[in-house]
C-alpha cells in the first residue's frame, strides 16, 4: 500500500477540541494514540445529547425517552456490526473493553469447555490483557499454556508452526502494541482452525487503524476498545460467531441477561444480552456508534495511508539520531503507526519527561508488555504513536525534541 494519504488532517485537527490547548506553553503534540486516543467534538457531541435529551436505561422503560436510548444503544450495536462485517448485530457484545473481552472469553468459554492439560497457544508479542486472564484460568484448572517465539526483528517466528498440537484456542495479538507488528492473522486463523482450535484475535491496535472483516478473517473471537479508536473510555466489543455466543454460558449474572429468575434457577436472555448483565454503558455505546461514524467519514483505507506515511518519516528521521533503536520491523507497510525505541542508556522515563517538557505526550515503560521487553533484553521503551490527527510536522517537533535530548543526556 502506498503511503500518500488523502486526508486533511488540518481540517480533521479542528474538530478535536484538546488540541486548542498548550499545557507546556507550546502547541500539543499528542503522541500517545496507542494508549488512548483523542477525541473528536462529534463524538463528545453525541455523549453529550444523550446526557441532556434523553437519559435513561435501556431495555426497561416503556416511555418515550427510554425506548430513544433503546434505539441509540441498538443502532451503535448495528453500526459496529457492519464497521467489521460481523454477519448480524447479535454477534457483537458490548464490554468494557479489550480486556474485558478476552477474559469473557477465558471464563465463559474456555474456563468451562477445557480440561485438565488442556493446551492454550498465546505468542510471545501479547500484551498483559492477552496473558494474564489465560493464566488464572489455567491456574484454576490445570491448563497448559506454550507461546509461538519472535524473532530478533520483531515479527512474529511462524516456521515452527508444525510443532504445535493438541491446543484448543489460540489467542494472539493482530498488531502488538510495541513492536508494531502486524501478523499475518489469517494464516494464524486457518492455522488455528486447522488444528480444529478457535481462533481468538486480540484487535485493540488494529481494528482503529485498519479496515477488518472479521468474515473474511473467520476468527472465531476478535476483541477492541472504543476508546482506542476515537469513542469514549469504559466501552468496547467482544465480537464472536452466534454459535459460539449460543453455546456458551453467561460470563456475569445479574438483570438484564435474563428471560426468567425463579428461587433456584434462571432463564437466559437471546444472544449478546445475556452477556450484559446489568446497565450497560449506553452513552459509551453512543459515542463510540459516532466514532465509527467519524472513522468511516474519513475512510479507514484513507486512516492506515496517513499511519504508514506518518511512521516512514518518523522512521527516516528518527534514524539519524546517534544512540536511537527502533524495535519491530522497519518496513512501514509491516507495522502499525507506532514506534518503541531506545535512545543511548537514557531511561525511557527519564526521555519521556524531557519530551514532556517540549510539549510532548509519548508513553513509557513496559506499555503491559513485559515479556516482549524480556525478550528484547530492555526493562523499558519509549514510544510514539500516530493517528488520524498527527502530522508530520508532530514527528519533526518529535525528532527535534529526540535530538536535543541525545545532546543533553551526551548520547554519542
Ligand atoms: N491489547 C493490546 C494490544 C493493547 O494495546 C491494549 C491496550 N493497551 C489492550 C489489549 C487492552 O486494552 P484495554 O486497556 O482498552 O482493555
């Protein structure tokens, strides 16, 4: 793919408000979309008609404003369907978020269909949210757990492939949020189905980014947050096939989920609403149908041109810094609109601080991903990362910032 974009982004920057701010005196150069994204007045718009209009639970009341908030939450449930090609609404659950997603997946799938020494194949590129939940259950029930390596460059070391058998789920990352990474998700899909295991795809740096069908993926769970991706914090989907959602038991219990209570046993809900026990995040809900909105009024073919343009100039100038090492792959077409890197022996938080005081918002640390910087041999990273709002002028104030660090920190 080519990376000229066809995106104003001077005219995409006005509609984000924060960016009329200069915490440090100069203008704001957001660099940290990987973490949380921005967002844009449509969406706080949208939020903010719900709070003031028509306020009120959903699926409950019988009066006007009620059965509107109803409509809302179901028409953003519809709209997220057809943003990812899911085959119905009633495949699309609504979660917190990612990590939220992946642990319903742990508990309401394989912590009750898996047995003792039962295999979960996970990749060493996962982020916490894609471990840890496999690990408690495989605590509780004696599961097994064996990780798919990476290669010193960051991609994913598929020619092993042949040796893994006997797993029932393999759950990975589409694109990780250090190395950038991509992963050839479909072929780690067939793989995994061709084991006769389902296919879990932990989507939370791909789907803001990227177009994804999920039919043509054919995963069987693919998790996002909304807040990633332009909507507000506390919403995100759990996609799954109606079959799996069909055959699997509630992850919480509580109102809503049901179809009848009685003293010692209960009824579901149709599917997803017997995955959402209790009130929902509706005005979520809402913002994030207006985020999908604003994403495909840009074009998300349009959104991964800007990233791959962005990331091959912050590529080539970062480069030129002495002491500067970018981890993953550095082939922009390879990865996602974000870079991880060391600069000398400065401490990422140290460097992030000094970046702070240019203006600056870059994340540091491990980003909950401790394994991949065990594996990369660094405690810790800096990193950058790019959206729809950036500009290449943010990488040049970037760049500049990263230079005059390596003259005050004597990076030779
Ligand atoms: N997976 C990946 C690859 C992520 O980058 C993140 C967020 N950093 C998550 C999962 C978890 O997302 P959330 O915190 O929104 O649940």
């Amino acid at each position: 793919m080519e990376g000229q974009a066809s995106l104003d982004v001077q005219k995409i920057r006005e509609d984000f408000p924060i960016f009329s701010r200069a915490p440090r005196g100069k203008p704001l150069v957001y660099l940290d979309s990987a973490a949380t994204s921005q967002k844009p007045r449509q969406v706080i718009e949208a939020v903010k008609r719900f709070y003031e209009e028509y306020n009120s639970n959903v699926h409950r009341g019988i009066y006007s404003i009620s059965i509107e908030a109803t409509e809302a939450y179901e028409e953003a449930r519809r709209r997220i369907a057809r943003f990812i090609n899911a085959r119905s609404h009633r495949e699309i659950v609504f979660v917190r978020g990612t990590t939220e997603a992946l642990n319903l997946v742990a508990y309401a799938w394989a912590l009750r269909k898996l047995k003792k020494d039962d295999k979960i194949l996970l990749t060493e590129m996962e982020h916490h949210s894609n471990i840890v939940p496999w690990q408690l259950i495989a605590r509780e029930k004696g599961l097994k757990l064996e990780y798919i390596p990476i290669r010193g460059d960051g991609t994913l070391d598929t020619s092993g492939l042949d040796s893994y058998h006997d797993f029932r789920i393999f759950s990975f990352v589409y694109s990780s949020n250090v190395l950038g990474t991509i992963n050839d998700v479909k072929q780690l899909v067939r793989f995994a189905h061709s084991r006769g295991a389902l296919a879990v795809i932990d989507a939370a740096q791909a789907v803001p980014h990227m177009k994804i069908d999920v039919q043509e993926l054919d995963c069987d769970f693919l998790a996002f947050s909304g807040h990633k991706m332009l909507g507000p914090t506390g919403i995100g989907v759990l996609y799954a096939k109606r079959e799996l959602l069909e055959e699997m038991e509630p992850f919480m219990g509580g109102g809503e989920m049901i179809r009848e209570v009685h003293l010692h046993e209960s009824r579901w809900n149709d599917v997803p609403w017997k995955f959402e026990a209790g009130t929902p995040n509706i005005a979520g809900a809402i913002g994030l149908k207006a985020a999908v909105d604003y994403l495909e009024g840009i074009g998300m073919d349009n959104v991964r041109m800007h990233e791959i343009s962005l990331t091959r100039y912050a590529t080539e100038l970062l480069m030129e810094i002495p002491g500067m090492r970018i981890y993953g792959p550095l082939n922009p077409e390879k990865r996602s609109g974000l870079l991880a890197f060391t600069l000398g022996d400065i401490h990422a938080h140290d460097l992030a601080t000094f970046l702070d005081e240019e203006g600056i918002c870059v994340r540091a640390g491990h980003h909950c991903a401790m394994p991949i910087h065990t594996r990369l041999g660094v405690p810790a990273t800096t990193r950058a990362s790019f959206y729809v709002y950036n500009t290449h002028e943010d990488i040049e104030r970037l760049a500049e910032a990263l230079k005059k660090a390596a003259q005050v920190f004597k990076i030779v």
